[in-house]
C-alpha cells in the first residue's frame, strides 16, 4: 500500500470515531482533519496528530513536530503491512504545518535519524511559530526565519490570494509539491531567502483587542511587535463570506477564545460544519467560511467577553 496523501479540502472536520469508522486500517489524520487532540489506536493501527482542538495549544506541539517525534519513535515500525511502511493520509489544508507533517512523512528514512539537524531545525523553529500561529517573537531581521520564509511563500501566496478559498484539490496537492522541493532545498543548505513583510490593516476591534487585515504574509509577526496581543484576522471570500481568524499571543492575554467561539457558533447555527480551535487560537469553519460579516462579529465578540 506504501504511502498515500489523501486531499480532502471540502470535508468538514470528523470525530475520532467517525475517522476510525470511515478509513481502513493505517490511516492517519492530519492537523484538524479529525476534531480532537492526539489519539492513537493500535488496533487498526490509526493516529491523529493535531494541536487545534481539544488541547492546551501551549503545552502541544504542532502536527509537525508530534509527527517528527513519533517517526523516530518508531510509527512506521507500527504502520508497516510487513512489506513496508504504509499509511493513508488525510488533510483537508495545504498550509506550512501540514505540508511540513507530508514531507516528513514521505521522507521518513532521510529524518529518522536524529541527527538530520537541518530537519530538526526547520521543524523546532516552524513548531514555534504555529503553536503561537505566527506570533513567536523571533527578531524580524532573523536569518533563518527569511530562509523558512522562502520555503513556504508558495503557501502563504496562495492564502493572501484566496487559493484557498477555491477549495480545489489539485491546487492543494501542487501547493504541497512546490513546498516539498523547497524544503528539500533547505535541507540541502540551498534555500533562498525573501524579507519578511509585517504589513497589516487596522479595521477595528474592542476592549483590548484589535480586527485586522493581513497585507504581509508575516503580519501577526507584526501584530505582535506592535504589542497587539489579542486579534480577529479578517480575509473576505465575498458578499457574503469571511474566512476570520481569532486569536491571542499567549494564555496570559485575557481574551477568552472558547467563550467567543460559542458565542460564534450559536449566531453562525451550523452545527456540522463550525467555529473551532483551542484555547489560544481558533477560527470560521474549515469549509464553508463564516457568512457574519466583520461588523456583526466583532459586536458579538464585545458581548461576549465584556
């Protein structure tokens, strides 16, 4: 069977007994995928690796550093038909964090030795910045976050540019290709390097928290040197749809994420396809967007936390 990639970019998040139930045995789900924290299940075998729902997102690691620790760990000593490694992966984004957990998975003879620290490198440093979803305070000018930088432009152009939005799973598969070669790149000590841009629109907010539009691909870096520490991204879809968002620099910032997304979810009454994340960050649902528009959600984020 080997290794496959299951693209799923309009299925709505599942449970863990729904994932177990409609996948055969060696399936893994990765980052949201399935609605819950890290699961294992031995007897398929099945796993999920997540770090959005169901977790303290600071005391998780990402997708892909749970994914890197359990490869040298031996998963595929577990996830083997006797022939050889096998799994089926299902993902239902392309973004750094999943597109990373591939290529991991795909190489896993060239990172299963610890002492890959190019590998080991890349993924410390994207942990870091996804578990903070961006907002780590690494110096602006660092050299290695432009060289990472440079490794997952082709994502994040595709995110300002509303790819995602289009929910088409070849463009998926072929932003996770162009990701792949560069970290290959990387790994070989030839990645390139572009600025970081921090660039951001201010469109509102409240009481200690601010609504914005992400110009640059690095704004939250930005928003965090600002000393924005409490945010509701905004990126429209259309008329009627909003990708948001939400999020706060750490649990020392007193903006209750779960209180909102249950605020959220009761205005948006869609209960399959939802508002969701952890207790730092979360956001619209996965498929369908939001269809609140900014000014609606931000009154019903005043309401809720004030």
């Amino acid at each position: 069977m080997a290794l496959q990639l299951f693209m799923r970019p309009e299925d709505v998040p599942v449970s863990w007994d729904e994932f177990r139930k409609k996948t055969p045995k060696f399936s893994i789900a990765l980052d949201g995928y399935v609605n819950d924290g890290p699961l294992f299940d031995y007897s398929g075998p099945w796993a999920n690796f997540n770090h959005h729902e169901n977790v303290d997102r600071m005391a998780t690691r990402s997708t892909c550093a749970q994914v890197l620790i359990a490869i040298r760990q031996d998963l595929f000593n577990c996830f083997n038909d006797g022939k050889g490694a096998c799994a089926n992966i299902y993902v239902n984004d392309c973004d750094e964090d999943v597109s990373l957990s591939w290529f991991l998975i795909e190489n896993y003879k060239l990172i299963e030795n610890a002492l890959n620290i190019a590998i080991t490198r890349l993924v410390s440093i994207e942990d870091l910045l996804d578990v903070t979803a961006g907002a780590y305070p690494f110096p602006i000018d660092l050299d290695e976050l432009q060289k990472i930088g440079w490794v997952f432009e082709p994502y994040r152009k595709f995110r300002l540019n509303g790819g995602l939005d289009r929910k088409h799973k070849k463009e998926y598969l072929e932003i996770i290709g162009q990701v792949g070669e560069r970290i290959a790149s990387y790994v070989k000590n030839k990645a390139k390097k572009v600025p970081l841009n921090t660039q951001y629109k201010k469109i509102g907010g409240g009481k200690d928290w601010t609504m914005v539009e992400e110009i640059g691909a690095d704004a939250r870096t930005g928003l965090y040197r600002d000393n924005l520490h409490a945010y509701v991204s905004v990126r429209k879809i259309n008329d009627k749809r909003w990708v948001y968002t939400i999020g706060r620099m750490s649990l020392c910032i007193p903006f209750d994420i779960q209180k909102i997304l249950t605020a959220l979810n009761k205005e948006e009454a869609n209960p399959v396809d939802k508002w969701g994340g952890s207790n730092t960050i979360g956001g619209s649902p996965r498929v369908n967007a939001s269809k609140l528009p900014p000014q609606e959600v931000a009154k019903i984020i005043n309401s809720a936390i004030q």
